[in-house]
C-alpha cells in the first residue's frame, strides 16, 4: 500500500521484524510486502538508479577489473549497502537494508519497463551488477543464488576438484579455488576462450566465471517481468501518487534522450560550416562527405539533419542548408525530392511528429552502412585502418590514437568516442588564447568528462569546455582545431 506520509527511517527496520527481509544476494523473484510512503520509494529508487549509473560508468571508463570494482563498491556503500553491520541492532539495519534494495529494484522495474531502450538498459545494468555482488559474495551464499536461478552447477572443493582432474589439469585454476561442474554445453563461450577444463562433457568452471550462468538466467527472468510490467503499465494511468515518480525515474536514466543545451547559439545555414570542426566523428564525417559528393542518401541525411536541428539549426535554415549541399540539383529537382523531408523532420509534414536527433546507442545498433551509406558510428563501422587514418588526421598524440583504436576494436564504442572528446578537449587547454580571453589556470584539474550517449552531448561539451567566451558558433570552433 502506497501513503504519502513522511518515509520512514532506514535503520529502524522499516516495519519488519529484525531477522526479517530478503536475502542480501537476491534474483527479485518476488516483490517485498508491507507498506511505503510515496516519498520513500522514491528515494530508495533514486539511490538505485545512483549505482547502476556508478555500474556503468565504472564499466566505460574502469581501468581494470580492479577499477571496475573499486568504483561500484564505493556507490553501493554509499547509496546501496546490503552488508549490515555489528553490535546491537545489526540484524535489524541488515533487514532495512536489504528491504531498501528489493523495494529499490521493483520501483525502477516498473520505471524502466515504459520503452525498449529504457529495458536494454536496466536489464544491462542489473545484470552487471548482481554479476558483482556475486563474485563478492562467499560460498554460502553463491550455492543459495545458484539454487535459486536453477543452474545446474556441482560446487567442488579444491581437494574433490584435484581428485577428479589430476595435479596437471589442477594448475589451471587458483590454489585453493573451488570450481563449478557443469555442462559444457551450457558455457560455449568458456570453453571457446580455454577458460574451462572439459573431461567427458562435463566443464569445470571457476567460480568466478560461473556468474555467467547465473547472469544469463537473471537477464532473461527480468527481460520476461519487464514486458509483464510494460503490459500492466497502463493500469497506473489514473494513479497521481505514483505514476508522476515513475515518470521522472524514467527521463533520469543514462539511456534517456539527451536534451541539448544550445551551446553553438542561434545556427544558421552559414555557420554549420566553420562549426563542423567541432562535430563529433560520426557528424563530421557526414558533413565531410556531403561537401565532397553534394549529396547523401536518406539514412545520413536523417542523421545528420536531425543533429543539426537539435544542435540550434531552425526549419529556414535547415532548407537553405540542405539546398546548397545539393547544389547539383535543380531548384524543382530539391522541392520534389528532398524539400519535403526535411520539413518532415522538423515536424512540418506527415504525422507531425517531433523527430528527435539519434543518441549514440541508436546509431551504434542500428542497420549498419552498406555500399555508398555514410551514416553509422566511425568507432562501430570503420574499419581498423581507416579509423587510425581518421584518429591521425585529428592530430592526436599516437598514444591516444593506439587507446582509442583499441577500444573500438574491443566494442566499445562509446567509450572510445569519450576519450576522443579527451583527447580534443587536452588540446584544446594547451593551445594558446587571445591576451583578452586569458584566465588564470585552474587550481584543481578539470571535472571528468561524463561518458558520451549523443553526438549533440558531445558537440555541446566540446563548446563549453574552452577557455574563454564565445559570441558566436563560428568563435566556438577553436583556431587550427581539427
């Protein structure tokens, strides 16, 4: 039952008896009772949605497996702890804790069910996590959690495990480490990268890689109580405590469309030129191909034309713009061809529709560049040496060009777009300013940049990270910049 009465404090157990309360490692299978302020779900939802941010930041921009722990441990310490505590009324705090976490997740399961691109993400992001919580987490409960989610994996001690496999296969795993036998079948990808022994079809996991097979069985539990909930969703309609939270839960995601600051000023048909030097790759090579061939086909022209809207360019503009691109083209020709798209676009036609500009996850996994297409993500679709080429032409330092090849190459594509937003934004702090626009230099070092999830985000974060005022989106494009 929901009230709207003050939430109640954390550590007085919440309304459940001291040893009360689900299991610190937990699949959500089944959802708390008992009662809940409207301001209380909120915030346990709000610290949630804390970690699975911190879980994804950690995951773009880790250093490491060590990094990556690092970072999430110290968010579920701070919004999320699920670890108790000693001395009077530690089992009483264990119990509100893990009360907060069961509540947390089944508010942000009915927030995140409203869209496909808000279930990818919250299904990525939990997945993650419980992948965490379980390797941290000792034998006892890892057995419950494997118990739980049906995985058909045998835990062996290291004394059974050396009896079964031999000293020589033993060396293969930590000493003193317990493995998992398992089915090879249910673990291809182990057995593909050697990362398992196999002795008649049985594979003997490690019991940090068993998580897999626990992940899998979460993500597609969750994936199944998201459409439930998607389904179930309109019966909220009338409800005017709940419905508003859910919403805004909803837009504070990572993966919720990002909403352009209007860094590069009131764009005309003239300025998106000496501006596309602060484009993102993907942009920049759109607008680079279209100067060359005076045209594009349908897919770049979307995505660029949608970016250049959000970037500031009105409708008029947007027309004059796309006329002179087409310069080979008669004025008849233009009306009749490519006119009406792009007032389409700005919402002039057809449906009416607001279209909005592409975020990174929509280019990355949508249909991939064919023969004479321009669109997609550079970082995705270029090959290895064509990226270097284009990397090097940025006149970024090899050591730069090597990380972000690399990144691209392992998939990740965002976060190798980061660093070249990095990378852009050191140069663009060591080149030299106008006397009137110098400024003391700062005396902390620069806020990190956040991981990029639009190409307008990336343009508006390289425009306002300068130095010095700009008048003008021609002033925003840094001399010499590439």
């Amino acid at each position: 039952m929901f009230t709207q009465h003050a939430p109640r404090p954390l550590a007085a157990g919440a309304g459940l008896a001291p040893a009360a309360g689900p299991p610190r490692l937990s699949l959500y299978t089944q959802p708390p009772d008992g009662e809940a302020s409207v301001d209380e779900l909120e915030a346990f939802a709000l610290d949630r949605l804390q970690v699975l941010r911190a879980v994804e930041d950690a995951h773009l921009r880790g250093r490491g497996d060590d990094d990556v722990r690092r970072r999430i441990d110290a968010a579920l310490a701070r919004h999320l702890p699920t670890q108790g505590a000693r001395g009077s009324g530690a089992a009483r705090l264990a119990a509100a804790e893990r009360r907060k976490d069961a509540v947390s997740h089944f508010v942000l399961r009915l927030a995140f069910s409203r869209s496909d691109d808000l279930r990818t993400w919250f299904v990525r992001q939990e997945a993650a996590l419980l992948r965490h919580r379980f390797r941290a987490a000792d034998s006892a409960e890892r057995a419950a959690l494997l118990a739980a989610a049906a995985v058909p994996a045998t835990p062996l001690p290291p004394a059974e495990r050396d009896a079964r496999l031999g000293p020589a296969a033993a060396a293969f795993y930590g000493a003193g480490e317990a493995v998992y036998a398992v089915a090879f079948e249910r673990v291809p990808a182990l057995v593909a990268r050697a990362q398992a022994v196999v002795r008649a079809g049985v594979a003997y996991v490690a019991a940090g890689d068993v998580a897999a097979l626990v992940e899998a069985a979460f993500r597609d539990a969750l994936t199944a109580a998201l459409a439930l909930c998607a389904r179930a969703l309109p019966q909220l309609g009338e409800d005017e405590r709940l419905l508003p939270v859910l919403q805004s839960l909803g837009r504070q995601s990572a993966r919720a469309e990002y909403q352009p600051t209007g860094a590069a000023g009131a764009l005309t048909a003239e300025a998106v030129a000496p501006l596309a030097a602060a484009f993102p790759p993907c942009m920049r090579h759109l607008h680079a191909q279209l100067e060359r061939d005076r045209h594009l086909r349908h897919a770049g022209r979307l995505q660029l034309g949608l970016f250049l809207k959000a970037a500031g360019l009105p409708l008029a503009d947007a027309l004059v713009f796309w006329r002179r691109a087409f310069a080979g083209l008669t004025d008849d020709q233009f009306q009749k061809g490519y006119a009406y798209n792009v007032r389409h676009s700005y919402g002039q036609e057809g449906r009416r529709a607001n279209y909005t500009a592409y975020s990174c996850h929509r280019i990355i996994t949508a249909a991939p560049p064919g023969p004479g297409d321009h669109h997609g993500c550079p970082f995705r679709h270029h090959a290895p040496d064509r990226l270097r080429a284009a990397l090097h032409a940025d006149r970024l330092p090899e050591s730069d060009v090597r990380e972000i090849a690399d990144l691209a190459r392992a998939g990740h594509c965002q976060v190798a777009c980061t660093r070249h937003l990095e990378a852009r934004l050191a140069q663009r702090r060591q080149q030299p300013q106008p006397q009137q626009q110098q400024k003391p230099p700062p005396a902390v070092d620069p806020a990190p940049v956040p991981p990029v999830t639009s190409p307008n985000q990336y343009l508006d974060l390289l425009l306002t990270d300068g130095r010095g005022p700009r008048a003008s989106p021609a002033d925003a494009v840094l001399a010499g910049a590439p």
